[in-house]
C-alpha cells in the first residue's frame, strides 16, 4: 500500500472512511490488517480531526493546522471499518500510507488514557498489562488549549526531544517490560494527555536512541536507505518553529505532499523498497527526521 486516496462524509459527525472510489476499505485490505496508517492534509484553515475504529465510544476531536499534515493511526473493526470525524473534508485530503496486520500487533476498541501526573518532567509508563509482549506502542496525544511541550520515548533511552505539538498520533518503541518515559506538561491544570490506541507485538524493531536521517542538502528529495528487511519505515519530526515543509514518500514515487508540519512536533511512517529506500524532502536543515524504527 502507497499513497493511497481515502473518503470519508462530507457532514458533521462521524463517518465512516472509505476507498477513493467510495468502495469499502474491505475490497481493497487484507484480510488480516487490523490498523492504518495515514497521512492527513489540512488545505486551508485549522481544521478538528479525530480517527477511531467503527463502533468505538472514543470522542476526542483536536486540531490541525492550515497547509500542514500528519501521521493519523486507526483500528480497523472485524469488517475493515473505521470511522472520522473532519471538521470540513473538502478541505482535508486523507492516503492510506501502511496496515499493521493481526501478525503484528493489536489495536484497542477504545483507546486507554494512560496520563500520568507531574509536570515538566519525564514520567515512566508501565504498559505491561494493557499491551503484553509488546515491542512498540501506537498513541495519541491531544491537549485542549491548543499546543503544548510533547516528548515521548522508549524506556532506557536518552533522547529528550519534547517541542511543542498539536493534537496527534505516533510511534514509540518499548522496552522488554512495555515501559515508555512520557514529557508530562500542566499548564493551569490542562494536560497534554495520552492514550494508548494500541500496540505492535512483531515483526518491528525500535531503537533505544534514534539516530538522525534528516536528508541533506534542503529542498530536494533525496534518497534514505534503512537496510532490510525493513518495509514500513517509522519517523519523528521536529521543528524550531511552524510553517517548515516536509514530504515522504517510496523510492519512485511521484506522490508529492510536501507540506507544513502540525506545528513542530510529529510523527511519520513512509514505505520502504526491496532495499530499504524511501525519499525525504526538507525545506530547512533545521528540520530533522528521526529513526525511531521499522517495520518488516
């Protein structure tokens, strides 16, 4: 699956996402995916998105910024469903990027806050119980006063990259006992809370410290190889300020959302080749992209 065009209704509420053609998403998945991974473009004006699995009581809608675009992660029911709620899609583009199949892990019907307390502080998260045997974790962050200081990391590591970040989704490695370390941030008793939408359990590996693939120079794709068997290519990315471009895509592609980032802090996923090519494009050396890991 690359760059593929995905729908979803037009009204308010929640609705349920399809193919490009309108098609449901079970003629075209396999039969085992139980989670997508997208991409998500606001065109113009900020704009409320929330993703859940068809069905799921999970309510929370945040917002994402005018021009920019972001990783979005969602379960998928027994029938492929999945359901989201878009303040206005004429102005929101939606692509199907990679699926995480039963093989590989477990998504909740409705995602688990798992918020710890403190503030300004790197606080330990013990997910041994909610995601047993796991390698990775899928979360979501949302914070209700807009953007607040976000940092998340495998347990054990020394990475301490908490910029400022919007509502959004992501991937983080764990360590052997499913322990992550969380940037706590309270601001006049608002939280940046976090909920666990659910976890990878095989055939992915995660780095304790993420080393920088930032292409280079600026302005140009450039081709970034993450050796086999790596397929799904897991990435974070950070930001001094907003308004900077990035893009992804696989090695030969002519797909190009080259756009903001969701203020200065997010996540990606990008397909790899046979050889573990994929393309990145920067507008500013100053943006950086980190190899948090892959999926084989």
């Amino acid at each position: 699956m690359r760059h593929e065009l995905l729908v979803t209704g037009q009204g308010a509420g929640w609705h349920e996402i399809l193919w490009g053609d309108s098609t449901p998403l079970i003629d075209h998945l396999p039969a085992a995916a139980v989670a997508l991974f997208l991409d998500i473009h606001i065109r113009t004006g900020n704009r409320k998105i929330g993703l859940r699995k068809y069905g799921s009581a999970h309510s929370i809608e945040g917002e994402q910024l005018q021009y920019s675009h972001q990783l979005g992660i969602v379960g998928l029911d027994a029938n492929k469903r999945c359901e989201a709620s878009v303040e206005l899609i004429s102005q929101c583009e939606v692509h199907a990027e990679g699926a995480m199949l039963a093989c590989g892990g477990a998504m909740f019907d409705r995602p688990i806050e798992v918020t710890p307390p403190g503030n300004l502080s790197w606080e330990t998260i013990d997910l041994s119980s909610e995601c047993p045997g796991a390698t990775g974790i899928l979360f979501e962050v949302w914070f209700e006063g807009g953007g607040i200081s976000t940092g998340i990391r495998k347990h054990g590591s020394t990475d301490a990259r908490k910029e400022t970040a919007y509502h959004c989704w992501g991937v983080v490695g764990c360590d052997e006992n499913q322990k992550i370390d969380y940037f706590v941030r309270d601001y006049a008793g608002w939280q940046n809370r976090l909920w666990i939408v659910g976890y990878i359990s095989g055939l992915a590996t995660f780095n304790t410290n993420a080393p920088d693939k930032s292409p280079s120079p600026a302005g140009a794709y450039q081709i970034i190889n993450i050796p086999p068997p790596a397929k799904l290519i897991f990435l974070e990315i950070t930001s001094p300020g907003t308004g900077a471009s990035y893009a992804l895509r696989s090695k030969g592609s002519v797909y190009d959302a080259y756009y903001h980032t969701n203020y200065m802090h997010n996540w990606a996923v990008v397909p790899a080749d046979i050889d573990g090519d994929y393309e990145a494009k920067l507008e500013y050396d100053v943006l950086k992209n980190f190899y948090i890991g892959e999926g084989h």
